[in-house]
C-alpha cells in the first residue's frame, strides 16, 4: 500500500477495512469498522474500538457509511495536513 509507505492519509469506512487487513498495514494501529470486523483486525494486529471516527497517523477509519456525512470534516482535516 504506497499510501502508506508515502505518509499520504488513507480513509476506510465500514468493511473497507478488510482491504486494510490484505495490505498488511494495520498491525500496530487503532481504527474502527462494522463490529463483525473487529475479530479480523485484531487477529492482524489492529487495536480495534467501538467508536464513530478513529484518526491513527493520517488513516481516518469510519464504522460505517452512514456516518461520513457526519464525519467528513474528520477526514478533510487530515487531507489538509
């Protein structure tokens, strides 16, 4: 994931974290996703919390779809940096 590798931030939301899990870039990290994620993330190494929004250095991970209209201005403040 050159994202990562290039400090750019990232967002997921729901169960775009699953994409996060295959490019291996979440060990370490605190995010959140749909509940039924939450074992697989944490099997690869994520810090899993029930929460709306989550920023962990540039990647903003949302619960689900129907919060980012609520939490866009989240994930514009971090593209802006």
């Amino acid at each position: 994931m050159k994202f990562f590798a290039q400090h750019k931030p990232v967002g997921a939301i729901c169960h775009a974290a699953w994409t996060l899990v295959e490019g291996d870039v979440v060990r370490g990290r605190t995010l959140t996703s749909y509940p039924s994620l939450q074992t697989d993330l944490r099997n690869a190494g994520a810090t899993w919390v029930d929460e709306e929004v989550v920023v962990d250095d540039g990647l903003v991970t949302i619960e689900r779809d129907t919060l980012i209209i609520h939490d866009v201005d989240e994930l514009l403040r971090v593209a802006d940096r």
